[in-house]
C-alpha cells in the first residue's frame, strides 16, 4: 500500500530501452490498493512529472504523497514544481513537500 521512489540521475547509453514502451504515458491501469507514495530526489524531469501525474490517475484511493526535492533544486523552482504537482492532485490527498536531506516518515 505503499510506493517508495527514490529517483536517481542517469545518462542512457544509445539503444536504452527506458523509453519503451513509448505507450506507457498514455497506458491506464489502476492501483486501488496504493494510498502512500514517497517520492525522494524529485529533480522535476519531464518523464519524473509525468510519471507523478499518472500516479494520481492511476491511485483512485492515494491518501498521502511525500515529496523530497533533489537538493539541486532550487527554492523557487520547488515552489514552483509543488504547485504544478498540487494542480495534478484531488483535494482527498495529503500532500507533503521538502527539500534534500528531508524525512520521508508519515505522521
């Protein structure tokens, strides 16, 4: 019930197969069980945010998100990728956002 990322920064050798299926951003499936995710060192990549917002389509009964930025990102830019992630969120979710070094423990 639980999904724990930890993202980390990598450069795709020619041939990587990451990107395939290319359908996997349009792909519908449902997670009824998931209602916790923590996300550590979200850097707020393209493919990172997309994958956030599938997850809130895909979890119809998320309850609570944690979300630790990488620590190379900005204050402002956190400010700023934190209300992009609350607009692909529903008003049910708990969401809770912190910069590198933060906890991910649930109240």
């Amino acid at each position: 019930k639980l999904l724990f990322l930890l993202i980390q920064a990598f450069v795709c050798q020619p041939g990587c197969i990451c990107a395939e299926p290319s359908n996997w951003e349009t792909e519908d499936l449902v997670l009824p069980c998931l209602k916790e995710v923590a996300i550590n060192g979200l850097r707020g990549t393209e493919h990172e945010l997309a994958l956030v917002e599938r997850l809130f389509k895909w979890a119809t009964m998320l309850e609570r998100v944690t979300v630790i930025f990488h620590d190379s990102i900005s204050e402002s830019n956190g400010e700023e990728f934190r209300q992009l992630l609350l607009s692909f969120s529903r008003p049910a979710i708990c969401m809770k956002f912190s910069h590198g070094g933060g906890s991910l423990s649930f109240d």
